[in-house]
C-alpha cells in the first residue's frame, strides 16, 4: 500500500533535515522592537535569502542546503534558518517563498506542494 503524504509544506516529505522536519524554524530576535519569544507560525513573511553554491566557485564555502526567513511579529524582527537534506528541495522550497513576502507563516505552511511530490 502506497504512503500517502500530506501535500502542506509543513509536512512535506523534502521539508527536512538528518531526519526532522525543518518546519516552523525556530525564530532568533534580531534586536528590532520589542523582544518577544516568537515560536511556530506566528508573524509575517517579510523576505528570504536562498543560500545556493556558486557553480563557478566550487571552492565557495557558502552553504547549499539552507534558506533564511525574515519575519516580524508583534512589531519585532526574527530570523529563521530551514535547513535541507536536498539541495534540489531548498531551491525548489527557496523558488516559492520567494514570491509569498506579505504571507503569515500559517498560510505559508498551508500550502499545497502536491506538485512537488
């Protein structure tokens, strides 16, 4: 019997990383506005920064396999890191978010990736 996987993001089968789901990052305030404990889908998506390799640097140090979210809630700012056991996934992953500054987190993990399956 074939598994069925459940198409959100947040459980997406690609959404991991050495075995645990990357999905909610865990949030670190970055020193703007108030400091609140943001945890799970909670704030705005402002922007991401993909983190790919240079193919015409081989020798670049910079990670492959993460994309970083910027988000605030309640007034402040937080960063987030996912984390990727495939690089393909965190391009793909990287590709989407791209387009959904404005979005809360929780409809960001609502998102259907049946086509990514």
């Amino acid at each position: 019997m074939p598994s069925q996987a459940t198409p959100e993001l947040r459980r997406h089968p690609q959404m991991r990383y050495r075995g645990q789901r990357n999905w909610p990052p865990a949030w670190l305030w970055m020193g703007e506005g108030e400091r609140d404990f943001a945890r799970g889908e909670v704030g705005v998506l402002t922007r991401i920064d993909v983190s790919i390799q240079d193919p015409n640097n081989p020798f670049n140090p910079k990670p492959y396999n993460r994309i970083y979210l910027f988000m605030e809630h309640r007034g402040s700012g937080y960063i987030g890191c996912l984390l990727f056991d495939d690089p393909a996934a965190c391009r793909q992953v990287g590709k989407i978010l791209s387009d959904l500054g404005g979005w809360t987190l929780k409809e960001i993990g609502d998102l259907d990736l049946t086509h990514l399956l």
